[in-house]
C-alpha cells in the first residue's frame, strides 16, 4: 500500500496561470507534475507510477510484435547527423553541445541516424532480416514555444522502433505489424486513438499513419469522414475535386486597373467577382528552382502537397524580390505570359472566365482560360481541404476536428539506409541498401493525453489500467482503533489480489478528502469511517458514478476485484 502521509504529494485547488488546458491544469492540480522551466517538467510519484504502466504495457506490446528493445545515448556525435543532411536541415528546433575537445554533438530529437548506424555495423546479410528494434529514451527539441505542459515540451519521452527489411513487402509486413501493435496499445491504456494519413515531415519517407487523440485543445486539424472512417491530417488530406463553375469562355484575356487591391479578397470585392473566380498565384522555391503554384482564390496551398509532389523536395516562399524578378510585383503576379514551371490544383482543370494577376503593378487580367492562356505543366490536388469538402473514398461531406498526436509510423524506405550506407548481402551477394520503417509513441504525451481526454469537472477519471493506484482507500476516522484495523486488513487483502491501493491516511476532513479522491481520480474510492461501519461496511463507489454501495468487510476485497473486471 501507498500512503498519502509517506508520499511527496501536495494537490491544489488552483492552477497555475501557464496551465492553459484541462489535463496541464489536471496534472498540475493532483500533484502529478511540477515546473521546473519552460517545456520542462518534473514527475512527481503519482506521476512517475502512471508513466510507469504505460511503459510497461508499450514493451509488452512491442515484444508482443517481435520487436527487442536497446537503449541508445542521448548525446550523439554530429558526424551521424551531417551523414543524412539534417545537421543543416533540422535547424534550430535540435538542441547542439560541443566538448571540452570543441566536437559538436547532438541532444537527440529523434533516433534514425543511430539506429541506422547500428543496423550498419550489425546486419550483413539477408539472413539477419527482418529485425525490428526499439527504445524508451528521453529526446530534447528547442521548440519555439513550449506549451500545453507534456503536448509540447523541451523534453518528452518517446518511444522510438525501427525495422530493417531486405525488400518493400517486407517493409510493408514490418509496418502492418507496428500499426497493430499501435491500435492495441492506445486501446489498452484507455485511449480513443484514431489513426490518420499524414505527411512525413521532417523524418522523410513516402508514406505515414498518426495516431490522433480528439480534443478540442488539439494542435492539428484532422479532416474525418464520419460516414466510411477515412481520416487525414489536413496538411495530407484529400479531396472528391469539385472544379470552379467558371467553365465557358468569354472572350480574349483583358487587363483592369485595380489600384491598391493586392490580395484576392481584395481584388474580388473590387471587380464584384466571387472570390473562387479569382486564381491565387504564389511563386516557391522547389529544391531551390522556383515554380509557380496556382490555386482558386477562396482557397490555401498546400505546401506538404507540393513537397509530396516533388519527392519531398524543400519548399519555401520566394522572397519579393525573387518574386518581382520572376513574375512581377507580389500581389499582382499570374501565370500568363510566364515561363516558369505552373503548377494548379485540379478544381483549377478547365476553367475559364477567370481573374489573374497580370503581372503589373495594380493590374489584374479577366476573361483568362488557363488552357488556353497559360502553360500548365499539370494539374494536381495542391489545396488545403477543409470541412464540407466530398472524403476521397465514399464522396460524403468531410468533418474538421481538432486532434494530438500520440504516435506515428512512418515507411522510411533507403532514405537513412542509403545515406548512411547501411547494406546487406542478398542470396546473390549482390549488397542492397536495407529498407526502412520508423514509429513513435509520445510516452509522456499519451500520459497527459489520457486526462485531457477522460476528466470531469471534478477532476481525472484515469483508465484502471494506468491509474497511479486502483483503488484509493479513504480513513475517515484516523483517530478510531476499529476503523484503521478495518481499512488496513481490506487494503492488504486487495494487494493480495494484485490491486494497487492508495491509502489516505491524513488527519483530515472527510470533504477534503473526498475532493482529492476526485481530483486525483483513481478508478475506485473506498471510504472506511466509523458512521459506515456501523451501517454494515465499507462505502464503495467507481470514480464515474456519484452513488456509493455499503460493502460488508467480508466481501469488499472480491466486490472491489469484480468492479475492476
């Protein structure tokens, strides 16, 4: 048994002003974290006790799925980093430390580099494949701006696995695996975990599953189609393309004069057009060769889709000055005349009667056809989707909801493989790069993602199989022989039974220890007071109900069993 009188544990009955969710509120309050910086956060032992079975049901789950666990350093030489190019492209957001021997090294934000390095030094042949490997490590990210106390921090904990296939249906198996492993894992802790298509991002590959909690304090919007279950991250999400009802012709291109309209908005009020009328057209730097993208004006590009489209190629704005070089003053630029790459999105595809920039200070051209105005390299999905648009799969309307992220698989393919020169030895002895796969779980985010999503407004509701403790066992009467014998003898009988009981032994008020109980929010609170004895029992409620049963001492421990089951 815990108890509370031995235990480093202080609840609160207000947050702290920089708690801007419920659960950072939540963990805060029950004394489960504290502040020690920005982004950085200590686990106090109620904490630390719930992060424990997390860990501990995330290894059982991936031993389960034939994956061995290593344990790699934190501090990592440079030399890994600059192999794969993300010493230069990981920017900023990577935390970097020289020696006392002017080295640089890395506090490590993720894992690929030394996993590969491994693999390198240790897979030769095909025989040794499959392998699949993981870790439970501490990473370190400079994030801009820490916030939602464990959702973003300068420090997290993750778990990290990589496989190592010797072809892509291997690498497929590899994945399907990891996936499964993934939906039994967040099922078993408690949460509602939907995976999602996503992009990549700055770990690479072609192809990628988040695991997303909903939550209206989430950082992503998830376009989610509640008809067939497709769902997407919205910088991946697709769309049914419906094209602009602007499809026949009305005449030869026309310069106006639009003086001081810059931006769309702005352009489609002046002219009284619709704003789908309007073709927005932005130029980019694509792997540094500039392209212009052209999407209709009521809606935004896709940036992670021009990526995609260019294998995951760097994309970034051209600045104004490249952009007046290239086609003319920024926010009077479009695609006639030009002879840069033209890229639209395809609702784009045919449409005539449209309004574009012509190129010239405070000048717009109407009546344009793409087709027959301009040189469309090719027409693909660039825009962002949004709520309302028709899902891929089955055409019904799309839904946005706000989501975290809690894990992720990636399929990696010879990205790292191939950089670090990471090969082994087919049948033939031919050497072939190893084919990759990457997945995470945010260890410490899925803690506080638990109780962002299973709180009320009395405090935590913790899944039983995570709870810090299973039973909370109240002593209302400290001070009366009988009650104190009574309670101890049902909480050394409930770990008999294997139940974790945290026992409140504080010389308190019965309300104050009824708050906390909630605040705390384990799954099942007991109250042994002497008013309850002499009724026949112990009082015995579930943390989700309000109503307590008067439980005879003889059947408690069974009846507390039977309530957990």
């Amino acid at each position: 048994m815990i108890r509370w009188s031995q235990t480093l544990l202080n609840t609160l009955r207000e947050a702290p002003q920089d708690a801007e969710i419920v659960s950072h509120k939540l963990m805060i309050r029950a004394g489960m974290m504290r502040k020690l910086g920005g982004g950085l956060y200590t686990y106090l032992p109620l904490g630390m006790r719930a992060l424990r079975k997390i860990e501990a049901i995330v290894r059982e789950e991936m031993d389960r799925a034939g994956a061995q666990e290593t344990l790699f350093p934190i501090l990592q030489p440079a030399e890994l980093w600059k192999q794969t190019g993300r010493w230069e492209s990981m920017g900023p957001g990577m935390f970097r430390v020289r020696d006392r021997k002017e080295a640089w090294y890395v506090l490590a934000p993720t894992a690929e580099e030394a996993f590969t390095a491994l693999a390198k030094s240790e897979i030769s042949s095909y025989r040794q494949l499959p392998r699949t490997i993981y870790q439970m490590q501490d990473k370190f990210r400079d994030e801009i701006r820490p916030r939602f106390g464990l959702i973003r921090g300068k420090e997290f904990i993750m778990k990290d696995a990589y496989s190592f296939d010797a072809d892509d249906a291997g690498a497929d198996k590899s994945y399907r695996a990891m996936y499964e492993a993934y939906v039994r894992i967040f099922r078993r802790v408690g949460l509602a975990a939907k995976p999602v298509e996503a992009d990549t991002g700055d770990i690479g590959g072609n192809f990628s599953h988040e695991f997303m909690v909903f939550a209206a304090s989430g950082e992503d919007g998830i376009l989610d189609c509640p008809a067939c279950g497709y769902a997407a991250n919205q910088e991946r999400a697709e769309r049914q393309t419906a094209p602009v009802p602007y499809r026949a012709e009305a005449g030869a291109a026309e310069p106006v004069a639009t003086p001081g309209q810059h931006t769309c908005e702005e352009v489609a009020r002046f002219l009284g057009r619709p704003l789908d009328q309007i073709v927005k057209s932005l130029v980019l730097l694509v792997g540094g060769k500039p392209v212009m993208a052209l999407v209709p004006g009521d809606r935004e590009l896709s940036e992670t889709k021009l990526r995609r489209l260019f294998g995951g190629a760097k994309v970034e704005e051209a600045d104004p000055e490249t952009v007046a070089r290239l086609a003319g003053p920024v926010g009077s630029i479009g695609p006639v005349g030009l002879d840069l790459p033209l890229y639209a999105d395809r609702a784009l595809e045919g449409a005539a009667d449209m309004v574009v920039g012509a190129n010239k200070e405070s000048f717009h051209l109407i009546h344009v056809s793409l087709a027959r105005d301009a040189k469309v390299t090719a027409y693909e999905d660039l825009a962002t989707v949004r709520a309302g648009d028709l899902c891929p799969k089955c055409g019904k309307p799309l839904e946005i909801r706000r989501g975290t992220e809690v894990g992720q698989c990636f399929k990696l393919g010879t990205k790292y493989s191939a950089a670090m020169g990471a090969t082994y030895l087919d049948e033939q002895g031919t050497a072939k790069p190893l084919v990759m796969g990457c997945y995470g779980i945010g260890v410490s985010r899925t803690l506080q993602a638990i109780v962002e999503q299973s709180n009320d407004e009395h405090g935590i509701i913790w899944p039983a199989a995570v709870a810090p403790c299973q039973v909370a066992l109240l002593i209302l009467d400290t001070d009366v022989p009988e009650v104190v014998a009574q309670a101890e003898a049902l909480g050394a009988e409930l770990e008999r039974l294997g139940i974790d009981v945290f026992v409140d032994d504080r010389a308190e008020r019965p309300g104050v220890k009824f708050k906390d109980a909630d605040l705390i929010g384990l799954p099942i609170r007991v109250v042994a007071g002497a008013k309850g004895l002499a009724k026949g029992g112990f009082e015995i409620r579930r943390r989700t109900e309000r109503d307590s049963a008067i439980v005879p001492p003889a059947e408690a421990a069974q009846a507390i069993a039977g309530m957990l089951n």
